[in-house]
C-alpha cells in the first residue's frame, strides 16, 4: 500500500513530481479495484468490501491535485506578474 504523503513531502515536490505521485496514487487505486473485482467474483465479500473502503477512504490522490493545482496556479501569478513588470519598464 502507498503510504500517505505528508504536506511537508509535498510542498518539496515539483510539479513534475507531483504529476508522477498523483499517477502512481491513481494506478495503486486500480490495482486494489481489480483486486476487489476479482474477490467478488470469487464471492470472498470481506475482502472485497475491504478493497473498496481502501480506494473510498484513501485521500491522496485529492491532496497531490490539489497541491499541484495551487503551483500551477502560483507560477501563472509569478509569470503574469513578471510580464507586468516588463511592460512597466
């Protein structure tokens, strides 16, 4: 299992970086739904039902979208506000 990323960890990432985090949170999601799938069809319920309260509960995927939208979000202020800048000089 992934384990959860503290915001110290994410603040020190880039936003390349965080693209990667975010996709290996998404893909460790799918594997536990395919996992849980296939204890379904196996009629193991626990274990599926285990499955699903994992992907229900885990937050980290939201957490890295949102960390990275809000550098996304900085560097276009950063680059606007130098854009200004120039048009002032």
């Amino acid at each position: 299992m992934m384990k959860e990323v503290e915001e110290k960890e994410l603040n020190k990432l880039s936003i390349d970086g965080l693209t990667h985090l975010f996709m290996d949170a998404i893909h460790e999601q799918n594997i536990k739904l395919i996992e849980g799938i296939e204890f379904l069809v196996e009629e193991n319920f626990e274990e599926f039902q285990n499955n699903l309260n994992y992907v229900i509960e885990s937050d980290s995927e939201v957490r890295i979208k949102k960390k990275f939208e809000s550098k996304i979000f900085k560097s276009k202020l950063m680059f606007s506000k130098a854009d200004r800048l120039k048009l002032f000089a």
